[in-house]
C-alpha cells in the first residue's frame, strides 16, 4: 500500500522556521522525483521545490529560493522540507508528491499557519 505521510507542520511565529518530513512506504522511494506543493485558502496549489531520485539537483520557486530546502533520505525514505523566515504568506497546507514515469502519489498534507 503507497503511503506518502507528511509531517512537522503547525503554527509558527513570522521569522520562525519549521521542517517538515514526508515518510513514503509501499513503493521504491529511491527511483522517485519528490515535490513539495503547497496551497493556500481560496488559492491554486503551487510548486515549491524539486529533488531529483538521487537528491543531486533541487529547484525551488523563487519565493522560496534562500529561505526553504529540500533534502531527501533514500535509506529511510523520507524527504525534508526546511523552511526558514517563514512569512504569514507562507500559510497554507503542504503536500509532498512522488512522481515516476506514469506513477504519481500524494500525500494527504500538512497545515503550516504563520501568525503572531
């Protein structure tokens, strides 16, 4: 059974930091290209970063770029999301996906608010 269980999100303070884990089972984790997405209320959902099967190539959108990184771990199948200087523009649910060839998991997300 695919299973893509996000982590680590809750409520932070503006400037504050959070990382957030999605942990994959039920498929071969180190073949898969994984994203973070997120969205926010009343908005489409957006990239916002890419990690490459072998974790040698990330991109970010550029709101993201110098404040969030990816990171994944092959040996416990699990992809980070570390996010500082966090905004209250940066609150909204984050979703982690797995993509390989026609394959294509979701999780089920996870709530980051930003709010003093």
């Amino acid at each position: 059974q695919v299973q893509l269980v996000e982590s680590g999100g809750g409520l932070v303070q503006p400037g504050g930091s959070l990382r957030l884990s999605c942990a994959a089972s039920g498929f071969t984790f180190s073949l898969y290209v994984m994203r973070w997405y997120r969205q926010a209320p009343g908005k489409e959902r957006e990239l916002v970063a890419t990690i490459t099967s072998t974790g040698g190539t990330t991109n970010y959108a550029d709101s993201m770029k110098g404040r969030f990184t990816i990171s994944r771990d092959n040996a416990k199948n699990t992809v980070y999301l570390q996010m500082n200087s966090l905004k209250p523009e940066d609150t909204a649910i984050y979703y982690c996906r797995a993509a390989w060839g026609s394959l294509d998991y979701w999780g089920q997300g996870t709530q980051v608010t930003v709010s003093s």
